[in-house]
C-alpha cells in the first residue's frame, strides 16, 4: 500500500482538494482527510488499472507497477485495503471536524466517483471499447466516468469541507471540477502520443498499442487539443462567482493544459 500511495506521483487531486477549499475558507487540517482519502482511492485504481486483466503495465510513476514489483495477488489486496480506508478516513478521523450529515454526503460523494456511475463504470466502458469504434459521445461519457469523476469529487470533497459555504459557490466549483477532470483526461490522450516513457513515466503509445479509442484517435491530434482547451475556459467561466478566490484553481488548470504543450 505505501509503494503505490506514498512514492511519486503529481498529487493533482490532493491539491485540487486544498485549492478547492482554501477559497471557500475551510481550514486547512481539515483539508488533510478529504485530500488522503482521494488519494486513496487514485492509488487503488492505479494498482488495478496496470493488472495484467486491465491494462497490463509494467511501469507506473517511473517505476515498475506494484504487479511487477511484487506479484499480482498482494497487488489485488493492495488496491482492496487502499480503498476502504479512503471511507475510514472520511468517516472518522478527528481531524475533520464537520457535523455527521457533511461526512455522509463527502463519503456518498467519493462512492458516486469511484463505483459504477464513476471510475469503476468507465473503466468497464475503456474495456470493452478496446478495437472498436466508437463515437464522440460515447467516450465522452467514458472519460467522464474514468477519469473525470474522481477530478470532480476532488474538487467538490474541498468545498464540502468549508460547512458554511454558499450552495452557488460549491455548484461553481463542481462545474470547474467537471470540466477541468474531462480536459485531464483528454490531456493525457495527447501526451501518450506526443510524450515520451522517461516522462511520463509509464509506457508512452500504449493506448495505440491496445487499439483503445482516444480523443486523438476520434477527433485528430489537433482536433483533441482544440476540445481540451475549450474546456479549460469552461472550467475557468465555472471560477467567476469566486473572483480572485478561485486564483489557484485557475493555475492548476493552466497545468493541466501545459502537461500536452
């Protein structure tokens, strides 16, 4: 668990979840649970994404995948730990110091993320799009779900965490994690065909390898770069209701577009 929690990784969702609530005033301690859990829960999803029954790799974050370095059953169980304990956190770490009623509704806001309306879901839908062909709206609805949602319940964990903030400012931030976890993913596409393993630290053109449908692959590499950089202005519009609050959030989402330039 700690090889695949503890070591590398850019941390995006952890710092969505201080950004997030940092602007709308909640303290920072607190910020600690909902960043760990959601991290928690990428790690896990990371394990399983790289088993030899999903996407077989054998480098994650510049180093072997957690199957290689170990085996693949102490993997599974890895992943299985890493997940609960991200709801353990949630539900009873002192340090989050919300009323009951909050804490359900962040915990039902990670579970909505991760099961099968959410990253679970579109993970089957990568699966079983793999040598297909598949329209833009189909995948859209995939990267929304595998990727997308976990970026969104990042954002929207931070906010909850701020107990008296204003529902229109919360919803602000849910449209701003939305359309920011959509570009994330569409950024990824472009850097799997443009980067390189040394930097990205897990096998670039894989995704071709695989036969897995992209936005490159549907859109053109031109025409996926223009759709990622439409939602990053939509993502900024979602930050208007917080005037100069929403700084930070604006600059990670200028680094989530820099990542394919």
């Amino acid at each position: 668990m700690r090889y695949a929690a503890l070591d590398g990784g850019k941390r995006l969702r952890a710092a969505l979840v201080y950004a997030a609530g940092e602007a709308l005033g909640a303290a920072l301690p607190a910020l600690d649970v909902p960043a760990c859990a959601v991290e928690m829960v990428h790690a896990y999803s990371l394990i399983h994404d790289d088993l030899p029954c999903m996407d077989d790799d054998d480098l994650r974050r510049g180093k072997p995948t957690l199957h290689r370095a170990y085996d693949e059953a102490t993997a599974v169980l890895a992943g299985d730990a890493l997940q609960p304990l991200a709801f353990e956190l949630l539900a009873q770490d002192p340090a989050l110091k919300l009323s009951a009623s909050r804490r359900i509704e962040m915990i039902m806001t990670l579970a909505r993320a991760s099961g099968s309306l959410g990253m679970a879901g579109g993970q089957a839908l990568d699966l079983a799009s793999i040598g297909t062909n598949v329209t833009l709206s189909v995948l859209e609805d995939c990267y929304a779900r595998k990727t997308g949602a976990l970026i969104a319940a990042a954002v929207r964990l931070g906010a909850l965490t701020a107990e008296t903030a204003k529902p229109e400012r919360v919803d602000a931030l849910t449209g701003y994690g939305t359309a920011l976890g959509l570009a994330f993913q569409i950024a990824d596409d472009i850097l799997d065909v443009e980067g390189n393993t040394e930097t990205l630290g897990k096998t670039a053109g894989g995704d071709e390898a695989r036969g897995k449908p992209t936005y490159p692959s549907v859109l053109g590499l031109e025409g996926a770069k223009h759709e990622a950089e439409r939602l990053r202005t939509e993502a900024l519009e979602s930050l208007r209701p917080l005037g100069d609050n929403g700084r930070l959030l604006e600059t990670i989402a200028e680094f989530v577009l820099s990542r394919r330039r």
